[in-house]
C-alpha cells in the first residue's frame, strides 16, 4: 500500500504539473521504484528462463521515466521477453557510484550466480561520480570493467566528445572492453565537454527508450576485441563465439537467437 501511495504521489507531480516540488517527487520516485524492482526481483528468482542481471545507478532504476516499465531496462526486458522466457533481476541503486558497483553490488552478483547462471550481465554507472567530480575514476573504472564477466555490457555518456571528463571515460570504457570482450552500447550522449552531468536532471522517456536501443544493439553485437597491430607489445584478443555474459554452457544460444 505503501509503495502504491508512492507512486500515486510520484504520478501526480508529473502528470499534474507540480503538486509536489521536484525533489520531493524524485524522492518518492526512486523509493517507489526501489520497492517494485525488489518485488519483481524476487518474483524473477523463482522462475525459469535465460536471465538478466543489471547493475548500475538512477538511470538502471528507471528514474525520471513516467513508470519503471518505461526505463530502459523496462523497455530492454520486453524486447527480449518477445524472444524468449527472459527474467530480469534489477541490482543496480539510485546515487550508486562505481564503487558502490564493486563493493555492494558485485558480491550481490557473485552471490546469485552460485545458483543460477546469468545469460546476460549489464552495468552503466559513472553519471554520479562525474556529477560528484569523484577522484580516482580511472582507477574504479578500470577495476569494475576488468571485474565483470566477459560478454557484459557497459556503457558510454559522451559519444562524439573528444574531450572532458565523460569522454574520457569513454575511453577507457573502449579500452577495457577491448581487453576483457565486453559489449559496448553506445548511449545517446549524455554529457559533453564542460558539462557537469548532474544527476538531478534524469531521463525522460524518451532518453531512456534511446538508451533501450543502444542496449539491445550492444546485446545482439559481438565483444570488442583489440585492432590488429604489428605491435608486439599490443595483445590481440583472438576472435571467438560471441555470446552473452555469464554463459555457463558453450552450447547457449545468445539473445535473438530464435
């Protein structure tokens, strides 16, 4: 009942134009959103079918669209449920960092994979941490990205951007994919150079239905792999069968596999 006033409260700041100020109904979004996320993933745990574990922040919560079914994972989710039996199991947190990701959110992961396989691990994170002007990032970032289970997906914020903190972000993102064959969706730009990228402005629907394509691009493409180089120094990830994060068996087929 609780969560149900949530949302009513929530709704009515959007749809009635201000009954609550902003803050407030962020507020009560994110704990409404928070409650249905930990109902839908206990509901998840008890079925059956190829599994998607997110990880991340606000945005992995739906934040900001008109209902949780309208964030991106939302979106992804039904896509894929049009394919096969998919279940979802939402980890990520609103105002999570990258070390939120590797200290809370990481062992979570490690934990339900000990029962059942994951056939798909995601994690876009980093917007906080540019809102918060975190030091370290580098460093965080290379330890998620190296953590994760060959064949996630991570994300970018500043595709285009040659220059500011986001975008070389994204760099390193590249890099690392390349490293640890992770699949990289290339996300709408959210920050440019000299954007702060403050958290308090969310995604709308639509931000998140693009962030929804990107995803699913990133999910039917194959790994990042490292260029050809006459480098000696430089490893080249050899090429091999694209399939998603966490596969327990070589013989599962990847998503759109019909």
């Amino acid at each position: 009942m609780r969560a149900a006033a949530r949302r009513v409260k929530a709704g009515g700041e959007r749809f009635l134009g201000g009954v609550l100020p902003g803050a407030s109904a962020r507020r009560l979004q994110i704990k409404a959103f928070a409650d249905d996320w930990a109902a839908a993933n206990l509901e998840a745990r008890q079925a059956t079918g190829p599994l998607w574990i997110v990880l991340g922040d606000s945005a992995s919560q739906g934040i900001g669209a008109t209902r949780r079914e309208t964030g991106y994972v939302g979106v992804v989710h039904e896509k894929l449920r049009h394919r096969d039996a998919w279940r979802v199991i939402n980890l990520s947190r609103a105002g999570a960092g990258i070390n939120d990701v590797l200290t809370r959110q990481l062992p979570e992961l490690i934990d339900l994979t000990r029962d059942q396989s994951a056939a798909l691990v995601s994690c876009i994170v980093g917007a906080e941490d540019l809102a918060r002007r975190a030091s370290g990032l580098d460093v965080a970032l290379r330890q998620l990205l190296a953590s994760l289970p060959s064949g996630a997906v991570v994300g970018t914020f500043a595709r285009g951007a040659r220059s500011g903190p986001a975008a070389a972000l994204d760099a390193i993102t590249r890099e690392e994919a390349a490293r640890h064959r992770l699949r990289v969706a290339e996300l709408p730009p959210r920050f440019g150079p000299g954007n702060r990228g403050r958290e308090s402005n969310p995604l709308g629907d639509v931000e998140h239905a693009g962030w929804a394509e990107a995803v699913l691009a990133a999910i039917d493409g194959p790994p990042a792999e490292i260029a050809p180089s006459t480098d000696p120094e430089l490893p080249v990830v050899p090429a091999g069968d694209d399939k998603p994060a966490g596969r327990a068996k070589a013989g599962d087929a990847k998503p759109g596999d019909d």
